[in-house]
C-alpha cells in the first residue's frame, strides 16, 4: 500500500465501522504495522490534507488520528506546508493531529509554526482550526 491507499483504507473503514469501534482500530493498526513508517505517515497524514472536510470527513481524521497515537510512526514531514493544508479541513475535536506533531517535530517547532501562520490571509473557519491547533498545543502533553 502506499500513502493515497492507506489514506484511502483509513477514510473507507471510517465510513462503513466509524472511529470510535476498538476492533477496528486494532484491525487497521495491525495491517498498517506491517508497512514502512513514512509510508504510514504520510498516508495518514494525507487524511488531514487532502480528505474531505468535517463534517464528511470528521470519522476519517478521528480513525487516523487515533492511528497516528497508536502507531507513532516516524518520518519526516515539512510542518509549514503540512498544517498550511490541514487547517482548511481540519476537524476541531481531533486533538491527537497537534500532540502527534508535538511528539515528531517539537512542541515548540509546532507552536511557532501555528504563530507564523496566523500573519496568513486565513478564512474564518481556517483561522478557528489554527486557533483550535493552538489550544491543544498550548494543554496537551508533548508525549503519546
């Protein structure tokens, strides 16, 4: 599988099993643990960038997000372009997207990215999720 797929399989299991089944998740953690990492986080990562936004792809960001925790993969990821096309679709409520980039990149890497983003032509609903990502920041621990 390569990333468009897994993002693909991610947002399908979503849809038809919804992100809060348990057996579901461990059922896509256990295939995706058999992948390279960067494959799995770019992939899951495409699920931010280039899904469909809440409230269709609200189930597909929970799912991935709780993936992005349970798997932690490493890689490398470029912040500024990642979180500049997050922020169009992201779901509020998905917290594990901010921790998890903590985790990778820094919370202060994160943080300042978020600030220097804000100088941004954003829209309204795009400057609620950077203003939401930066909550999180701000009250989640930089550890899964």
């Amino acid at each position: 599988m390569q990333a468009p797929e897994i993002a693909s399989f991610v947002s399908d299991r979503a849809k038809k099993f919804g992100f809060d089944n348990s057996q579901q998740l461990q059922f896509c953690a256990s295939r995706l643990r058999l992948l390279p990492e960067e494959t799995v986080l770019a992939g899951l990562l495409l699920v931010f960038t280039e899904g469909s936004p809440p409230p269709e792809g609200t189930a597909a960001q929970e799912l991935a997000g709780r993936l992005l925790v349970a798997l932690a993969p490493k890689g490398n990821v470029e912040l500024e372009q990642l979180l500049r096309s997050a922020i169009s679709k992201y779901e509020l409520s998905v917290e594990q997207l901010p921790q998890y980039l903590m985790y990778l990149c820094g919370k202060e890497a994160v943080a300042s990215t978020l600030h220097l983003l804000e100088a941004e032509d954003l829209g309204s609903d795009e400057r609620r999720a950077l203003g939401t990502m930066q909550f999180w920041v701000r009250n989640l621990p930089e550890h899964l």
